[in-house]
C-alpha cells in the first residue's frame, strides 16, 4: 500500500464499508435493474474493481476478474448477473 493509499486508508474503508451496506441493503428487483445504460450490480462491480486496483501494493497482484474486463469497465453488455455474495466477497 503506498504512502497516498495510506493516507487516506480511513476513506477508503469507509467507503468500502457503505458499498458494502449499498449491496446488502440493496433489494433484489434493483439489484438487477438497469439505470443510467448499465446493471446497479455492474456499476457496483465497476466501483470495487477499480478501488482494488488503486490500493494495490506496488508488487501484489492483480485481483481476480469475475467477468471480462469490458463488462467491469462498462464498455459490454454482461451475460449474467453476480450475485450479492460474490460481490460482498469482492469487497
């Protein structure tokens, strides 16, 4: 974890701790609904990703894809829906 990472760890886990909420609290109807052209579940994914790969260690490794990186970048359209526990895993 770098120096600006460090910095700002309480932010961040903060945040992770309100998307956490956000997927869990979330009720299953919108959970797989379109808005704003892409899945709340997808835009979530999008979030987590992206923050995993801000806070990585200079030497970790990438996290594993749970769908193709044009699905998580929001560039393609999924073939299914993650469930909220493999999401909560994620986070």
């Amino acid at each position: 974890m770098g120096p600006l990472v460090q910095g700002f760890k309480n932010e961040f886990d903060r945040f992770i701790g309100l998307q956490k909420k956000q997927i869990t609290d979330c009720p299953e109807e919108i959970w797989k609904k379109k808005s704003g052209g892409y899945y709340f579940w997808q835009q979530q994914l999008h979030s987590l990703f992206c923050i995993s790969l801000f806070v990585l260690g200079e030497n970790a490794p990438e996290p594993e894809r749970p769908f193709p990186e044009g699905v998580i970048m929001l560039s393609e359209e999924p073939d299914g829906c993650m469930s909220k526990e493999d999401m909560l895993a994620l986070a």
